[in-house]
C-alpha cells in the first residue's frame, strides 16, 4: 500500500487483513523516543483502532527478521511503516542501500503467509532543498520499484480509495 500521508493506508491494508480471516499480526516500525508526546499518541491511537484481536511486533530496525518470524500459515502480517523504518536507519547512520536490498531480496521468495506492506510515497512533490531529504526520498522511491516488481498486488491509497496499480 502506497499512499501520502493520512491517505488511509493503514485503515485500508488493516482492513483487508481483518477480511481475510487469518491471524492478524501487526509490525511497527515507529519509535517512541519519550521524548515527544504527539508520536507516543500516534501510536496509542493506531493500537486502539486495532483492538485486541491483533498481536502487535515493534521493529525499527530489524524488519525482515521480524516478517520471516512471523509470516506463517493462518496468519497475514501487517507492516506499517517502510518509510519510517529508512528514517531509523538513516538517523542511525546505517547503511540504507545495502539493508534496502537484502530487505527486498527477502520478496524474492514468498514468505510463508500474506504480508501487506505500508509505505509513503514521497517522490510525487518538488525535489527537496536539502540533501538528507533528497538522499531519504530516493531511499524510499529506489525501495518502492524493487518491492513493486516483486509484489503480486501494488495499491495506491489516495483519500482513503484504493486504486489498484499492479495485480
């Protein structure tokens, strides 16, 4: 699921995980730094909207670990967000190219049950000003095509309406 944000992107990939009847289970990849109260509510919001019957999994770095762990028979993983996981790994100085790519080769082999993957896509607006946003935004858009290629079904969520890109 591709989208901007508040585009409905989540509500709508949680949506079709609810409808396929299988486990749902649900990766974040936010941090909540204590720091700043309006993430910490952010977060307290998308797990209240959730409910109880999702199993939730924090993953702000080690992201496809956490999708082979989970990814299994009678369960379909939601993982929310792409973007927000290449900023952690950009604040953390990582290398983002390299964990890019092993995150997609992991596509290369279906997992073992659905995953539907939620990212911004922020390449539809003007070129940044500045070069971590430039560098952050190819990050994102680089990841996207490989992802896209390798996925079965692609969605782009614009005011909450799917529209089906690939699939």
């Amino acid at each position: 699921m591709l989208g901007g944000a508040r585009s409905g992107k989540s509500r709508y990939a949680e949506g079709l995980a609810e409808a396929s009847g299988l486990a749902p289970v649900y990766i974040a990849t936010a941090q909540d730094f204590g720091t700043d109260g309006e993430m910490a509510a952010r977060i307290a919001h998308h797990k209240d909207r959730r409910g109880p019957n999702w199993r939730s999994i924090e993953a702000p770095f080690e992201l496809g670990a956490a999708i082979l762990h989970e990814a299994a028979p009678g369960r379909v993983v939601v993982v929310d967000c792409l973007t927000l996981w290449l900023t952690n790994l950009m604040l953390a100085e990582r290398d983002v190219a390299d964990e890019a790519a092993r995150f997609a080769a992991l596509f290369e082999t279906p997992p073992a049950g659905p995953v539907l993957l939620i990212s911004n896509e922020v390449g539809l607006g003007i070129v940044p000003d500045n070069r971590m946003a430039r560098e952050f935004r190819d990050h994102a858009g680089l990841l996207h095509q490989s992802l896209g290629t390798l996925a079965a079904r692609v969605v782009f969520v614009a005011a909450g309406l799917p529209l089906l890109l690939k699939g």
